[in-house]
C-alpha cells in the first residue's frame, strides 16, 4: 500500500512539474533537495481542486497532493511554496 502511495506521488510530482514548469521550477530533484522546499503552481479558483479560503489559505485537492509530494521528498508538508498559476484557458465548444 505504501509502495502504490509513493508511486501515485512520484507521477503526480512529475505530472505536476511538467504542467506547471516555467519560473521557478527546478530541472531535477536534487535541486528541491537543495533548495529545501517544493514550488507548486496551482490554481485558485477551481474549488474543490484549488482555492483560497476566507483567510487567504490554499486548500483543495491539488494542494494536498502538493503537501504529501513535499513531506515524501522534504520530510515536511510545510516544505511548500505555492504559486498562483494565472494561466488562462479557453474552453471551445
């Protein structure tokens, strides 16, 4: 089970540097080792994904996987920095 849990991490760490890799992302881990904290682009306006609550804190299911993927790699869920993403997407119906 711990096995399936560090493997689910391992993909949405990957998945999330690839989406969200721009300014402030790191080429490969041993520089989020060295930098001592994880850099997540996230969205805030997506609830319950990503969004901000009444006193201006992250929370929803992307921030989540942020904080485990910091406390698997760094030790600590706090080991996160979030970044608003203000990509705009356009939907084509």
């Amino acid at each position: 089970m711990k096995r399936n849990t560090s493997l689910l991490l391992l993909f949405v760490f990957c998945f999330l540097f690839l989406v969200y890799s721009g300014e402030g992302s790191a080429g490969t881990l041993q520089d989020v080792k060295r930098r001592g904290k994880l850099i997540a682009g996230v969205k805030t306006e997506y609830p319950p994904l990503g969004f901000l609550d009444g006193k201006g804190i992250h929370k929803g299911l992307d921030i989540d996987i942020a904080r485990g993927l910091a406390k698997e790699l760094l030790g600590s869920e706090e080991a996160v920095e979030f970044v608003q993403s203000c990509r705009k997407t356009r939907l084509i119906s």
